[in-house]
C-alpha cells in the first residue's frame, strides 16, 4: 500500500503545502499531491500554488484563526524557500 509519506516523497512538497492545496481545492490530499506535482512541473505553477497559499492564510486571519494563519504563513516560507522561482 502507498503512504502519504511514499505520496508526498514523489510530489516534491511537504505536507503542510499540500494540505494548503487540498484546503483551498476542496480535494484530497492525494488529489492535491497530484495537481501540486503538476503544478510544479507546469509554467507559473509555482505562482499558483504560492497564491494559493496566500488566499488562505488571508481567509484565515479574516476569520480570525490565527493558529491557521500561523501554520500556513510557515509553509508559505517553507514553499518560497523550496521554489524561489515563485517569489
């Protein structure tokens, strides 16, 4: 059977990028792993993926969730530190 680690080890992001693509989807984690692949692979893929990020570390503090905002603000570093192509 395959893992979410074996998963996340062909898609090229962490588990907090692809948990934030999977929010802001409304899909699956594997599901995200896939288009996040993809995506990474696809001309300003990278720039979607971080504006993903971004719209949803925004609705988080609109509402008010700041432990949210918190944890998706790291992988938005952690993202632009990985791909700086999306910078």
């Amino acid at each position: 059977m395959i893992s979410k680690d074996d998963i996340l080890g062909l898609c090229g992001l962490e588990a907090d990028e692809v948990d934030a693509i999977a929010e802001h989807e409304h899909m699956p984690d594997v599901a995200a792993a896939a288009l996040g692949s993809y995506l990474l692979h696809a001309p300003h893929g990278a720039d979607r993926i971080r504006n993903m990020i971004v719209e949803d570390l925004r609705a988080a503090l609109d509402r008010g969730d700041r432990d949210h905002a918190a944890s998706l603000f790291m992988a938005l570093r952690h993202f632009l530190s990985e791909h700086p192509e999306a910078g």
